[in-house]
C-alpha cells in the first residue's frame, strides 16, 4: 500500500471525499463509474438558412403581422413620394425661378380666345366676365357659355355682353345631359384665336395674365401653357384652410415636377392650348369628369410640350366649395374621372416606362385613398384590441416620421401664403392645421370609396360645384414680399377691387 507524509489522506479516498462542483467536469479516477447527470432539455429556436434566428408566430400570425408591415411600407412610400412632389419647386433658387412667368414679357403675338363656362353662376359670372375683359393683351375675344335651361345665368351674361360688345360673345348650350366638355366643346365651334384659354365663372383673373402667357408661348414653344390657380378664403372654415394649402402646393410646385416628367394632369382653368393641339384632340372628352385631366393625358403621351408657371401677382383666384357636402362631391368627380382617365389607357402610349409609372401610380390615387379610408377602422381595432410584437409596433409608426415633416412644410407653406399673399396668418389657424390633418384625410379618403363606387356601379352624372364670390369679400392684398427660402424677391398680388 502506498503510502503519504504524514497528515495527509491518500489520493483515492480525498477525490472521494470531496467532489468536485458539479458544472465542472472532472475525469473519473480508475475503477470509478462517472456519476449519472440529468440534462433538461433546451427549447429549440426556429432559424432561417442563414442562421438568422426567426420569431416563433403561428401561421396566423405570420400573414397578420406581415401584412401590417407591407402596409406601414407602402404608406411611409406614399408620404414621401408626396412629400418630394411638395419639395420640387423650393430645391434651389433655380427652380424656384424656373416657375415663373418672365419679369420681362415680349411682344404680343397670339390671338386669345377665352371660354368661360357657367351653369346656374348668376351670382359670380358677370364680375368674371368684367374682369376678363381689362386684359392689358391686344388681341382676345371672350365667349361665355350658357345652358338654354340657365335663364337666370344667361341673363347675367347678355348683359355683360352689352357692356363689351366687342370682346364678350353668348354662346348657348342645349346639350342634355349637360356638364363642362360638351359646354366647351360647344364654344370651340365659334373660336378664332390660335390659343384657346379655359377659366371658370367665378375666376378673379390678373388683367395683365395674357401677356405674360403669350410670352411664355413664344420663349418656350410649348402646346400647353398652364398658369397657376389659387384659392384664397383659408380662414373660411376647418377644411378651407387644407384645400387652400392643397391647391398652393399643387400649383406652385407639383405640376412643375409633372411637366418636367413629361406627364401631367392639366388644371381645369387658366389653362391655355395651341389650337393646333385642340383640333388635333378633336377639344375635350365629354364622358369624362376629369376632362382636363384626360386631355393632359392624351397631349402627354403625344409628346406634347407643357410649360407651367406660377407667380402670386398673376394667378387666377378661387374659392373654396362653400360646404363640405359640395366640396366632398367634388372630390367624388375628381377621383372617378381619374379612375376613367386610367381604364381608358391612354397612359399606356407614352414612351418611356419611367413616365408610364408616374401615370399609373398618379391616377391609381383614388384606389389608393380607397383602400387607405377602408383600413383607418380596421388599423383602430388592431391598435385598441391586439398586442403585436414590439419589432412590428415600431415599423407601424414608420409613416409618422414623413407624415410630421410634411406637417412642418405645410405650416411653413401657410406662412409664406400670408406672406405672399397679404393675409394674416393667426395662432389658431396653424392649430386648425394641425388638429384638422387627421379628419381632412379620413373625408379625402370617403371621398375616393365613393368616386370606386359610383365608377363600379356606372354613375358618371355630373355634380357641380357651386359657388358664393367668398374669395371676393376677402381684403384685397398689395405691395411686395419677400421669399426668405431663397432671398428671392417675388411680386405679390396686384390691386384687387373690394367687392
């Protein structure tokens, strides 16, 4: 037996007496089994091919979760796409520039004729055709057109005709069912000018607006010219206010892009066409309620040149639709003529696929707002009911990050309208902006299930907006300001009669 100094054990029987820790494995001495140890078992966890370790949802919940992902993606899209198209105008001094109107305008060398189109306008039409008649250009003729059911707005145009003999011709309409294209259409018949101008009857329109218009033809040898539109009455109603800024970004820097992407929806007024291109077009889609939209189409996808501009002192103004019931039917006609423009396929012949994207994902819109008011209730429910996983929570509010940066450009936007515009700009209307961005959304998109629905079921009856002159009891706006963006110095608004 082998023996140790003296005070110690012998090896064998310590390593008996004091094992070791159990989470460190230890060799058995020789002649010991290895003690039995009772492993639990460790959950597995799904991975991908790649070793990315996967959530474990139930199928369910892969197809839920997936499709409220794919759908805060899409949204976050729309609002930047939007947001860019808002952008375009104010990327550079340059930009900004090439909007306008030439400070310096050439001589004039085109003959105008302008039509104006009125149905049951008795209250705004004769002011509109006054003031279309103070146009400083040399060479125009005005025909005003009227419904034989109008009596009342007919009367109202006889006798604006009497007051310029020279400038102002009756033209009266018996089509039926009646809406603006046929009315325009019926007009063309009569027209002399080589540049046929569209405005509507309650338009406030710049006295020198033609020769500026004409210059631009010459400078720049386009078909189209559209000049800019602006509603004015902003502090009318919670709604106003948004469709104010609406049309402000719309014509101030959107349509730019449009032009410059060779695809653009014309406005409905203070658009101006060669009469080459008009007779070309054969005038303007009666079936459509977007006649000014599908006409853009159409000289789009022939290669047709559009120049926009857009200067405060010289665009056309508006006002908003006096109700929201007037307003919402609008939009309805709006949206469903985009939905016509888009099955007739006219888009489809524009050269490029880059532009032929641009007209698809422009007049596809309305299905879009379609889909987005159908699922406001549907994301509420998911929000107040279902518990998602925080990775799927924080890609929801991915459309808050450009939808809030678009709220600070519209509000500086609405600083600058005041600006430009001379109007006061109060606290409280930068709090209907904000509070109202919610609500005027949700209506926008009401108003586009409605326009699928009326397009799915056949209805294609025009709803006309009507009108009150609100925009000309507004304080007329003078002098000059001054564009901080760009240190660049924009007129503003000419005189305006008090009315």
């Amino acid at each position: 037996m082998i023996t140790t100094p003296t005070g110690f054990a012998p090896l064998r029987l310590r390593a008996q007496a004091t094992p070791e820790p159990l989470l460190t494995p230890v060799a058995p001495a020789p002649g010991q089994q290895a003690p039995e140890v009772t492993e639990s078992p460790m959950p597995v966890q799904q991975t991908a091919p790649s070793g990315v370790v996967l959530p474990d949802w139930s199928v369910g919940e892969w197809f839920g979760y997936s499709g409220i992902i794919a759908l805060a993606l899409v949204l976050t899209a729309i609002a930047v796409t939007t947001l860019w198209w808002m952008l375009h105008a104010w990327r550079s001094a340059d930009d900004l520039r090439a909007t306008q109107f030439s400070a310096s305008p050439r001589p004039s060398r085109h003959r105008f004729t302008l039509l104006v189109p009125g149905r049951h306008e008795e209250e705004v039409m004769g002011q509109t055709l006054d003031r279309l008649a103070q146009q400083d250009h040399p060479d125009f003729e005005i025909i005003a057109i009227v419904g034989h059911d109008d009596p009342g707005t007919e009367l109202v145009v006889r006798e604006a005709a009497a007051r310029h003999p020279d400038l102002i011709t009756v033209v009266v309409d018996d089509s039926v069912p009646k809406n603006k294209p046929k009315a325009l259409n019926r007009a063309l018949q009569f027209a002399t000018g080589d540049i046929v101008g569209v405005f509507d009857a309650e338009d406030e329109v710049h006295p020198g607006l033609l020769t500026v218009v004409d210059s631009k033809f010459q400078e720049t040898g386009a078909d189209v010219v559209q000049g800019g539109v602006q509603l004015m009455n902003f502090e009318t109603t919670w709604w106003s206010l948004r469709n104010v800024l609406e049309y402000y970004f719309w014509f101030r820097s959107r349509l730019h892009f449009h032009a410059r992407s060779k695809f653009i929806p014309l406005g409905g007024n203070t658009v101006f066409v060669t009469r080459d291109r008009l007779e070309w077009s054969r005038g303007w889609d009666d079936q459509c309620l977007a006649e000014d939209c599908e006409l853009g189409v159409r000289l789009s996808s022939d290669g047709a040149k559009v120049a926009v501009a857009y200067n405060p002192e010289y665009v056309t103004r508006e006002e908003t639709p006096p109700t929201l019931t007037s307003l919402y039917k609008q939009r309805t006609r709006w949206n469903q003529g985009f939905l016509q423009v888009l099955g007739k396929g006219e888009w489809k012949k524009l050269p490029t696929l880059r532009q032929r994207m641009y007209a698809r994902y422009l007049l596809n819109m309305p299905f879009i707002q379609a889909a987005t008011g159908l699922l406001i209730p549907i994301s509420i429910v998911f929000i107040l009911l279902v518990k998602v996983p925080t990775v799927v929570a924080l890609v929801t509010f991915l459309p808050l990050i450009p939808t809030v940066v678009t709220l600070v450009v519209e509000a500086a936007g609405l600083a600058e309208f005041g600006r430009v515009y001379g109007r006061k700009v109060r606290v409280r209307d930068y709090a209907r902006l904000v509070l109202g961005l919610v609500p005027y959304q949700a209506f926008l998109a009401a108003a586009a299930v409605r326009s699928v629905v009326r397009q799915l079921r056949g209805d294609g009856s025009w709803e006309k907006t009507e009108h009150t002159g609100a925009h000309r009891d507004s304080p007329a706006a003078d002098g000059a300001a001054r564009d901080r963006g760009s240190d660049e110095l924009i007129a503003v608004a000419a005189s305006e009669e008090s009315k």
